[in-house]
C-alpha cells in the first residue's frame, strides 16, 4: 500500500542527472594539468560520488592540502564552463516530478549550490523544488543529517511525513539519521550492493516506480 509523504528530498547526481561524463571530464583535466597520467573514464567514476574532495584525494593518492586545493580549483574552473556538455536527466525524471507537482520537493546535493543550480535550470526542472541545497551551504555533508534537517525544518514537514531519495549509502545514513523514510535507486552512480548493505525502506530500478510507493 502507497506511503502518504508531504516533501520528497531528492539527491542530484546519480539519481536525477547523468553528470559522471561531465565530472570525469573536468577531473580529468584538472590532473593532467598537473602532471598526471590521464586515466580512462571507467576508472574515474569508480571514485566520482562522495563530494569532489574525497573524489580527488583519492585518484591523487594524497590528503596533501596544497596539492588537493589546487586540483579543485582547476577542476571547478573546467567543470564551471562545461557542467552541461552531456549531463543529461535519467529517465522518467521529468514525468515523476510532474506526476508529483502537488507535493513539497527539495534538492539535497553535495555538490556545490551554484552548479547544483546551473545544472537544475538547465536541465529545465529546477522550478519544481521549493528548496536547492547544496554542499558549500552547510557544515557538514551527506552522510551527516544537518542538511536534511534543515530541509524538513525550513518547509515544516515533520520527518516522518518525508522520502529521501539517492543512489549513494550517504543518503540513506543522512535520511535514516533524520528519521526520514529512505529510498535507494539502483541505476546510479554506486554499485547496489552498497545501497543494499544499507537497508533503504525501499529499492528501485526506476524513478518511475515512485508512484508506485507514495501518494
């Protein structure tokens, strides 16, 4: 029997948008630029999607302050003039949004407002969120709950009455944490038996299928 919510909170990349071309793009570029062997696009995704920074730490193989902050700048310069070169939306994401038009929506993303924002009004769905957040907005990131509390806070929905919907384990530990029903989507951007490990209330193939499970 379909869960009556009033706010459905929706992560970006990996659940609305296709941006790992676009991220792996700019990543690429940013450690070319600093004298590192480009690595193939199979191998960047498998690090894209726990914030840029970790992204980056990661494929450099260092938490070295100097060298990480000058990989993002370079990255965030690329990515700025070309977050829209193939990002494209999943599919059903427009038809699920309209379908929804009568309910309270929010972005919650760990990517930074101002491309969190350029890629919605590009895409041509950002009029359907009462509310961006992006990660520069708040002190702590997905998994950490403050965003999502501050969501339901801001558009006086109680917890309970809320959906969080991701493709990563840190939108089920931040919705979980805020005592929001979860949802994990399979078609993104982390492999599903990490969403799997995570016991998300409910587990799609579809954005379709949300209409099957709320109402």
């Amino acid at each position: 029997m379909p869960r009556s919510v009033k706010l459905l909170i929706f992560d970006l990349d990996g659940t609305l948008a296709d941006s790992r071309l676009d991220v792996a793009n700019a990543i690429r570029y940013a450690l070319v630029q600093l004298g590192h062997a480009p690595l193939p696009h199979e191998e960047i995704y498998s690090f894209v999607g726990n914030g840029i920074q970790r992204s980056i730490e990661r494929m450099l193989g260092t938490q070295a302050p100097d060298i990480v902050e000058q990989a993002i700048k370079l990255y965030r310069q690329h990515y700025g003039q070309h977050l829209l070169d193939h990002t494209v939306l999943y599919p059903h994401v427009k038809e699920t949004l309209d379908a929804f038009h009568y309910k309270k929506k929010a972005i919650i993303s760990n990517k930074r407002q101002e491309p969190s924002v350029a890629i919605l009004e590009g895409l041509g769905i950002s009029h359907h969120f009462n509310m961006i957040l992006g990660g520069d907005q708040v002190e702590e990131k997905k998994p950490a709950p403050e965003a999502v509390f501050r969501t339901v806070d801001q558009l006086a929905v109680a917890p309970g009455d809320a959906i969080i919907i991701g493709d990563s384990p840190e939108d089920i530990q931040a919705g979980r944490a805020a005592g929001l029903i979860t949802c994990g989507v399979t078609y993104g951007f982390h492999p599903q038996e990490r969403l799997l490990a995570e016991k998300p209330d409910y587990l799609i193939d579809s954005l379709k299928q949300l209409r099957e499970l709320i109402e």
